[in-house]
C-alpha cells in the first residue's frame, strides 16, 4: 500500500481528473478467503486479481470479482492476444511486491 497519493500514477491521475476515491489500508492478502476476513465488511466488490504471463505476448493483470471463474482457455481472446498464449501465473516479485499485494 503506497500512503503517499502523490506516489501512486493510478491515484494522482484520479485526483488529476476530480474523481472521488477512498484508499484502505490493509495487510497482503493472498487468498479471496483472507481478503474477505480482512475487507468483508468494506463497500464495494471483492476482487481477485491474477498476474499472468506469456514469453511472446507479455505480462497481463486480470482483475475480475472474487466469485467469478476464469476461463483461462477464452482468456488470451479477450486480451487480445492468439488463442493458443500460454498464459501462466507469474511472480508477482516482477512489480516489486509481495504475494497477496497485487491491486487492481
């Protein structure tokens, strides 16, 4: 969690552009059970994040609901890239954090 707003692009283009947000702070949580222990009682969705890989098409975050599936053989389609990429999880260490501190 970056507490500097100034810090964050994704924050600062928000503030740049007057839209509202609201930043909770909170403990890595690398499971959709431990985020709902950590941020259930938040507003908003719960969301799982997957941080994904090909050699040839590149590195991909995918957020999507906590409840939902994905399917991983549709996926490259509706990225965009050739039906038969081998998407894998990857090393979330790539973005410089920790498992569990991937955000959308």
């Amino acid at each position: 969690v970056i507490d500097d707003d100034a810090a964050n692009v994704v924050l600062a283009k928000l503030n740049e552009l007057n839209i509202a947000h609201r930043t909770y702070a909170h403990v890595a949580v690398p499971t959709v059970d431990e985020q709902r222990a950590a941020l259930g009682s938040l507003p908003g969705v719960l969301t799982k994040n997957l941080l994904l890989k090909d050699k040839k098409a590149g590195t991909f975050l995918v957020t999507v609901a906590a409840d939902r599936h994905v399917d991983m053989k549709k996926l490259p389609t509706l990225l965009g890239i050739k039906a038969n990429a081998n998407l894998r999880l990857t090393d979330p260490s790539i973005l410089g954090v920790e498992k569990g501190a991937v955000s959308p």
